[in-house]
RNA sequence: UGCCCGAUGGUGUAACGGUAGCACAGCAGACUCUGGAUCUGUUUGUCAUGGUUCAAAUCCAUGUCGGGCAGCCA
C-alpha cells in the first residue's frame, strides 16, 4: 500500500483490522462504537486516545459513535461532570467527526420494539447534531446509562425468572469471604437456591426501598469455582438510598457496572465496544449476561486496548482531584494539567491532539509515552497556522545611538513564513527598543551567534546593529546597551545582505504594549511521577509556571482567543480566558525547540 | 504457587510465513533575517532457548520478564 493510500484509509490497528473485516463481511448494518465515561471527574488525555479511537472508527467505517454518560453510581457522579464532559468532546472533535457524533432526543428513552418476533428495547441515536437547546431546534442530549433503569431492571426480573440470577442476603463482608482468592474456589452463597417467587419478591421489594443499604443484593448465578473471579456469581445490583444527578429520587436500587454496561451497548445498538485493558477479564461477564437473556438482536462485542500512559502526567482521577482540591495548580482547567480542559486553555489546537492520540497507535502492550512525541505533535500543527508576533519576556533597553531621534518607522513583518496567505502586518520601529535579556552576554561563549560587546547582529525585520557600550547600575547590573546601526541594512536596503549570524526579536520601547506571560513547563520533574508508590507531590516541578510581564509589539492589543501565536523565537501562546480589555494574558503552550539552550547545557 | 493478557532500537509503532519499515528523540551536515521551519545523511531493535519450515518478528513448545483480576467503583 502507498504511503499516500495508507494516509487516506486512517491509522491500522489491530481493533480497526477487525472493524474493517466485519465491514468487509456486511456483518453489522453499519458500525457503532460508544464512548462511554463515568461522570465524576474531568475528561483527561487519555479520554482522548479513547475519544480518538471510537470517533474515529466510526469516522473512517461511516458509522456512529455516541456519547454516553455511563452513571450508575449515584454517589460519584454530578453534573458538573456531564456538562464538561460534553464540551471537552465537542471540541475535540469538532470539524473532524462531528457528523459521526451519536446523541438521543432530550429524555428519550429506549422503545419497545419488535425484533424477530420477540419483544426488544431500543434506543436510536441521532447522528449529525451538537446539543443545541436554542428555538426551532431539536433538544439533543448524550446517552445516559440511567435512561435504562427501567429496562434493565426488567432484565434483571428476566434473568431471575430463568434462574439465571438470585437475590442475595451476604454482607458485604460476607460476600467477600465467599468469593475466595484468585488461586483458591470461592463457595455458594446459601441464598444461591433461594426460590425464583421469592427472589422477585425480594428484589421487587428492594427496588421499593424496604431495605437499607448492604442488606441484599442481585447475583449472577455462575460459577463461585471459576478461575475468573468475576464469574463467582457477580453482584449486578446494589442497594443505594441516594439521589441521583438524572434519575432523581426515582431508584433505590442501581445496577453495578458489568450489568449496566453490555446491556446498555446492547440497548443502542453498539457493535464495537472498546475499552481498555483492565476490562478484560469482565468480557465473559459481558459475555454471559447477553447470552443468557437470549436477546433478539446481535450482540455487541466488547475489544480492549492499553490505555494511555503520557510521561511526565498524572492521569488518576483521585490524584488529579488532590492537585485541585489542595490548590497545587488553580483548578480542572489549569493549562498544566493533562485534562482535556486543561489542555484546551493552554492553547494546544484540538488537532493537534488528535494528531497525538491518533499517532500512538492502538496495542495491547502498557508503555510510557514519550512526551516528545505530544510535543512534536503541538510544535508540528501550531507552526502550521500560528501568526507570528514581537515580544520580549525578560526586556533590556537598547539605545541606537545613531538612530534619529524621535523617528518611527513602519516596518514590514511577516505574518507566517509557512503561509503566504497570511500576509504581513506593520511594527513600529524606534530608536529605543527592548530585547530579550537573554540575546545579550557580556562574556559569550563563542558559538553564542546573538549580541556580545562588539559584537553585531540583526534585528528581525529591521537593522543591524553593534553593541558599543554596556550601560550598568552601583550594583553592576547591566540596565542598558548602547548600539550602533548599520542605517543600510534594512530590510531591503543597501547591506541588508550582509551576513550576520544571529537575529534577535524586539520591540520598540514606546510602542510596547504590556502582557501577562504565563510560562507553562511540566508539572513533574519525573517522567512517571508515581513511580514505585512514589508521593507524586515529591517531585512537582517548581518551575512549572512562572509569570513574567512581557513587552509586547502593538498589534497584539488586537489578539483574540481563536488566534494562535507565535512569539518568534520563544514559542507559542493563545490568549488566556483571562484576559480583559487592557489586561492582556498568554498562556504558553509550548516553547520553540531550542538548539542553543540544548548546546549550552552540553557544555555546562 | 489460580486465571487472563502482553513483549520489535532510547520512545511510540509497522511488517499478518518471504528485504525488519515509519514517526519521535539523538547525532552530523546543508539552508535560513526565528539557533524556528525545511532538507540531507546517520547511530541504535525482533525477550531467551528449542522446534516446524526452503524461509520465522510472525507458527508451536518451554522459560524469563512485565501487566491485569479477589469494590455492593467504573
């Protein structure tokens, strides 16, 4: 297959191997995956290797995905959650597989339907939409797994009248003890045999509400003997006297998440459920319950692949909750975080995200993940289509002390040098100007290209000049260069051909507008900053943010929240939520690869 | 010492019995009014041992190492 053909048919994998093979064989009508989280916590990078893959799959195989909010847990989930959660997809996917994007008509629920003569349920997604709740359009909401308590409770009775399930009288604790050990049989439940009348009763009986928390529950009846410990008769329902963020007060009873799950893919009409790897001993559950409800429709099929694990994040919900609640960076959407919110506030273009996601690829095989490889992945889209700007993080005056005085020159500046429909733009250009504190050094090394005592170098877009004197305070520090410049080596003038080795950024001192510059770095010092049990808190980075307040060119009083920025040669920046009228704040999304940095460090 | 899964350069992956390829990272160089970008070249790999075969990363066996599973979490 030709590289170019290869692009076109997206990414191979061995799960899309085996989408493509179903298709191939007209095995489903048409593809149907799902990405379903758990609403209790923040979507996060590896949600969009998941988001990536299922989106995807149904992108490249013209199916259907659909969001569903997998909350039978009452006592985790909010919808604070929900609704984050729905934003953090429509925008990664937004422009790329919207149009494969499964959600259901605000509150519908499955329909009774007819399938080869038996009675089924079935919930229909509506594909094509985003939640939109203005006037004259259809409401549209993700799934919810709790849209099902009603079938599966009806299920649940199915599988109890087949004796198939029984309603268990174990404590918790109890319980525990006869499950057994994964190298030792569990045993029966004395309740396994408890009558099908009774079971129903029972388990009607809980659903009302007349027991209190862990006094029974609903078991698969399997195998307490199995080497798989989630066929020794699993729990599908416990009893939880608690509100819940969708259903209400409606439900004491909720069914756990093996119950819920296969059957709730089953009720939309999944074909591909991918999870990751930790499910994989769940898929004879899965498995089992599906088949012994005898169902009338296909059945999903549950595929897992290892999940994400990025170097240098953490990515454990109770960990990420810890940073936040102890204040250790400001909260979900702190663009140090590896939340897809976080994410999004940092600047990174949700294509370049996917491009990241995409590329790692799908395994079966646990690694790190080279952050390089985000990075390159960032660096790679945003010089693709950020707009390149002046600006100085760490200024130092320079006087052109041949310059005359008072003048201001428009000069010309290209927007972006990948695009040349992007135009040029204007930069006032004076005799008193800033430059990076850094692009100077009084004793330079002598592959140091930038400015030294007399030494030249050009200013992007403008002259070259010569450092002449170095002006410093009673304490030695240096406070201003005195420059000399070549008036024919503009852009375009007479010398401008000369070659200089360096060209250093800058901007004129009377022009400079103000900005908050948020240098962002890694949060962790440690590529797996839980390592062996490690305290993560033992290794945060303590530079991974540090504010400066640059020296910006004037056009950047224009910059909008849309807009990607290149400050040339230090990196790239989008303007934070922030910002206000007369209060500019970038937040840096990444640095521009640094050789010299690289260089210097070799030689220290 | 139970069951399940996995192992290809430093990292992520491809090769589906027939030349171990790609990307990142690294290194060297070219070019450059961003030490950016781009371009060129390049170092490094099939966990081990047997077996099947004309031919094995691929199939089989054994071993080693790593991971998952004993929530009324998902």
């Amino acid at each position: 297959m030709s590289s170019e053909k290869k692009e076109a048919a997206g990414p191979s994998d061995f799960i899309r191997d085996i989408v493509a093979k179903h298709v191939a064989e007209r095995k489903y009508p048409q593809i149907h995956t799902r990405f379903p989280p758990e609403p209790n916590g923040y979507l996060h990078i590896g949600h969009a290797k998941s988001i990536c893959l299922n989106f995807g799959i149904a992108r490249e195989f013209g199916g259907i995905c659909n969001l569903r909010m997998d909350d039978t847990n009452p006592t985790k989930e909010e919808v604070e959650y929900v609704d984050s959660i729905q934003e953090d997809v429509n925008w990664l996917i937004a422009g790329w597989a919207d149009q494969n994007l499964g959600l259901k008509e605000k509150g519908k629920t499955p329909e009774m339907i007819a399938s080869n003569g038996t009675r089924d349920f079935y919930l229909k997604a509506s594909v094509g939409a985003v939640p939109k709740t203005g006037a004259g359009k259809t409401a549209v909401e993700p799934f919810y797994a709790s849209d099902y308590f009603d079938q599966l409770y009806e299920y649940a009775e199915e599988l109890i009248r087949k004796g198939k399930a029984y309603v268990c009288d174990l404590t918790p604790k109890e319980t525990d003890e006869y499950r057994g050990a994964p190298d030792r049989p569990g045993k029966d439940s004395p309740w396994r045999n408890r009558s099908t009348e009774e079971c129903l009763d029972l388990f009607r009986r809980m659903r009302e509400g007349e027991f209190p928390d862990g006094a029974r529950s609903l078991r698969a009846k399997i195998d307490m003997a199995s080497p798989n410990i989630w066929l020794r008769d699993p729990l599908l329902y416990r009893i939880r006297h608690a509100e819940h963020h969708h259903t209400g007060p409606k439900w004491r009873i909720y069914p756990l998440y093996d119950f819920a799950h296969c059957l709730s893919d089953y009720l939309e009409g999944i074909t591909h459920s991918i999870c990751t790897l930790e499910f994989e001993v769940h898929r004879a559950l899965y498995d089992w319950i599906l088949e012994n409800l005898e169902l009338p429709r296909p059945l999903p099929k549950q595929y897992e692949f290892a999940k994400l694990i990025p170097g240098y994040m953490i990515v454990s919900k109770r960990k990420l909750i810890q940073l936040v609640n102890e204040k250790i960076v400001a909260g979900w959407d702190d663009p140090r975080l590896p939340t897809i919110s976080g994410i999004r506030r940092r600047g990174v273009p949700a294509s370049a995200l996917r491009k990241f996601a995409m590329g790692v690829g799908v395994t079966k095989y646990i690694s790190v993940t080279d952050i390089a490889l985000y990075e390159h992945a960032i660096r790679e889209e945003l010089n693709k289509i950020a707009q390149r700007r002046l600006a100085v993080l760490r200024p130092i005056k320079v006087v052109i002390t041949n310059y005359p005085a008072g003048q201001v020159e428009e000069l010309d500046a290209v927007n972006n040098p990948e695009d040349d429909a992007a135009g040029k733009r204007k930069v006032p250009f004076s005799g008193e100007l800033f430059i990076e504190r850094d692009d100077f050094m009084e004793n330079a090394a002598p592959k140091f290209f930038r400015l030294r005592p007399g030494g030249e170098v050009r200013l992007k877009y403008a002259y070259i000049i010569k450092c002449e004197e170095v002006v410093k305070d009673e304490g030695g520090r240096i406070v201003e260069l005195r420059c000399r410049a070549d008036l024919d080596s503009k852009t375009g003038g007479a010398t401008a051909n000369r070659k200089i080795k360096g060209t250093i950024h800058w901007v004129s001192a009377a022009h400079a507008i103000d900005a908050e510059a948020r240098l962002y770095d890694r949060l962790f010092t440690e590529v797996e900053p839980e390592k062996d049990g490690r305290d993560f808190k033992a290794v945060l980075n303590p530079h991974s943010l540090e504010v400066v307040t640059a020296k910006c060119e004037p056009g950047l009083r224009g910059a909008t929240a849309e807009e990607r920025y290149q400050f040339e040669r230090l990196g790239y920046f989008a303007l934070d939520k922030e910002s206000a009228q007369g209060k500019l704040a970038f937040n840096r999304t990444i640095t521009l690869k640094d050789t010299w940095a690289k260089e210097s460090v070799k030689k220290a």
